[in-house]
C-alpha cells in the first residue's frame, strides 16, 4: 500500500519555536562552479519541524534520542480527529477513550497551518490523557501541533507526564486531508544524534490492512 507522509519540510523557510535558532542551508561544493558533486551543509535546532523529544529535552537526566528503543517508533498506530478543538483547548481522556492502539496520533487544527508560518496557539494534550493512555500501555503519542504543551508553559505538564510514564513524543506532524480517524502502520524513526535533546524524524503512515 502507498504510504502517506505526515512529515513537515524542512528549509530556510520554516518557522521555528520563537527564539530558537534557525533552519540555515549553505552550498560548500557546486558543480556550475566547477566542483565534481554538489554539497549541501544545514544547521537547525533539534526541534525544528517534525521531531521526537527525548526525556533529556525536560529532564536534567533523563535519557538522550539515541537511547530510545528504534521498535517503539515502527508499527500499529491510531489517528484521533480532534480538528474541532479551537487554539489553547484541552484534549483531554475523553477523546481517547475508545482508542486500543499502543501508538496514538492527534490531529488538530494545527495541520491547516503551513510549516512557513507559526501558529497562533494550539490544541495541548491534557496531562490524565497521558495518564489514560498509560493505562492501556500506549509507547508513543504524536502530535501535529509544535507542542503538547502550551507556549507559555513553563512547568510543561504533558511532556513530564509523557516521561513518567515512559511514553515517547512526537511532534510536529501534518496530516493532509487523506488522513482520517482510524488504524494505520507508523514508520517514524528519528536520526541518531549522539547524546541529543531531540531529533528530526521522517514520518509516514501506511493503511491498515
């Protein structure tokens, strides 16, 4: 089956957390100079566009992106339509309690919102989400917003809560119009980044059987 990227670009042109540094892209070998091949160099946060946030990301010691377990990122996932929710609303258990799926994937409103612009708010993950989804043993929740949490937060309630319960997170996805509530394969391996607060991930779906 064809597979659906959900995956954000990456460029010079894509908004990034307020403050955080920007996507940089150079040339340092072309070949309409007279170079052999061409070579790209980039430099980005961590944290720009689709990526997964380790527990080191909010927690002094926690553990780094390439301690995760690569499994938990490959395999049965649920997408939950939660499009209706307006900027700063709460998902909270309620949206979830139908859901059986060891990885669970929202999709808000902020998908309408091209990866060039930054949104004015977003839909955030009530923490008794989390903690209703480790109940039934979820390894990962994904997101299309930049955060679980508010902008503002501070205290970062959702990520803590993701950490305690050991269960990864992925933010930044887009869902196009193709993507609907159901049961999908997530392919979502983030880079290997030694030590790494975070790390850009290729994410894509691919239909249930």
């Amino acid at each position: 089956m064809a597979l659906i990227d959900i995956t954000r670009s990456v460029s010079p042109d894509t908004a990034v957390w307020p403050g955080d540094r920007p996507v940089e892209w150079a040339w340092t070998l072309e070949i309409r100079e007279g170079e052999s091949v061409n070579l790209g160099a980039f430099s980005a946060s961590t944290h720009a566009g689709t990526h997964v946030d380790a527990p080191l990301h909010v927690t002094a010691d926690g553990a780094p992106v390439d301690a995760l377990d690569p499994s938990v990122f490959v395999g049965p996932a649920c997408v939950v339509d939660v499009s209706d929710l307006d900027p700063g609303q709460l998902i909270r258990p309620d949206r979830v309690a139908s859901v059986e799926a060891p990885r669970v994937l929202f999709k808000t409103c902020a998908s309408a919102v091209p990866s060039t612009r930054w949104p004015d708010g977003f839909p955030v993950v009530h923490p008794a989400t989390v903690e209703a989804l480790a109940e039934r043993d979820a390894v990962l929740i994904g997101v299309d917003t930049p955060s679980v949490d508010p902008q503002e937060s501070s205290d970062l309630p959702a990520h803590h809560a993701l950490v305690r319960n050991e269960i990864v997170n992925l933010e930044h996805l887009h869902f196009p119009d193709a993507v609907v509530p159901g049961r999908y394969e997530l392919l979502a391996l983030p880079l290997r980044l030694s030590g790494a607060d975070a790390a850009p991930v290729r994410a894509v779906l691919r239909p249930a059987a």
